[in-house]
C-alpha cells in the first residue's frame, strides 16, 4: 500500500484542463450625448449718473453674455427688442423707461454700432458661433443715441436671450 500512496497523491495535483469547447459572441455598449447650450448675462448700464446736460451723446456701453454649448454644436444668440419696445421685434423702439418716461437705445454687434443685434428678422441680425464645451464670451455694445429731453429717473428695460442650437 505505500507503493500507492504517492502515485495517488500525483494525480490529485495535477491541473484539470477538460473543456470541451469555448463560445463567444459580443454585445454593444452605448451612450447617446445630446447638443446643449446655457447662457447666462451681465447688466448693461450706461451710468447710475448720467448729467443731461453735461453729456456728450452717443452714450455708448458694453457687457458680455457667456455662452456655453457642447462640443462642435453650433449656436445662434439672439435677443429680443426688449419689453418696452412695443413688440418682440420691434428693434428701433428699443427703450428703457422710468414711469411713462422712455429713454430709447440700441443694442449691436460690433463695436463700430453698424449691426443691431436682434432675432435675424427686421433688418437685424445674430451672432452665431460653434460650441468648444468651454464658456465663451460675446460683447453686447449698446448705445444711447440722445439725451434731449430725457427726464430724470431710474430707466430699465429687460432684454430676453435666446441662444438655438
């Protein structure tokens, strides 16, 4: 019987390798990213004290809009004519009013006030862009063409964005 006893032993250590065969297949892994964009504003403000008289007209001022859209999506930032001007497309009436009191501006593209950046419709015009998946900054120039006869106030008016993609 100890002749036995190692040769028992052996077989039991050795490795089992009795698979008979082997199946695959494969599946698929998914993910749908979807286009989106935010954009967010600073205040346009001409002066918390602008003197009438003293003034030299046009008043101009800038703020920015950040605009953030996902990677290679392209965009379009519109804005409205404001909600003093009498229609969302009514971009000659833009105004800001304190009371009854309008004061009238403009809103533009470009620094030399050439564009009014409006929806595209009504001789206006969009500022369009690709997204990066970073912020990027547009200037809004704004313009107040005349003072004549402005009563004194507090004038605000609030202007919509709207940025498609």
């Amino acid at each position: 019987m100890k002749k036995f006893l190692p040769l028992l032993l052996t077989a039991c250590l050795w490795p089992v390798s009795g698979w008979a065969g082997t199946a695959s297949n494969s599946f698929q892994v998914t993910a749908t990213v979807t286009s989106s964009c935010t954009v967010s504003g600073t205040t346009l403000n001409f002066g918390a004290s602008i003197d009438p008289l003293a003034a030299s007209v046009p008043l101009d001022a800038t703020s920015t809009l950040t605009v953030q859209c996902t990677n290679t999506t392209p965009y379009a930032v519109a804005l409205n004519a404001g909600t003093n001007a009498g229609g969302p497309a009514n971009f000659a009436a833009r105004a800001m009013k304190s009371g009854v009191h309008s004061l009238g501006y403009q809103l533009y593209l470009d620094a030399g006030r050439a564009t009014v950046w409006g929806d595209g419709t009504a001789s206006s015009s969009t500022s369009a862009g690709t997204g990066t998946g970073s912020a990027q900054t547009l200037t809004i120039y704004g313009r107040l063409p005349s003072l004549a006869n402005v009563v004194p106030g507090s004038y605000v008016d609030t202007v919509t964005v709207t940025v498609s993609y």
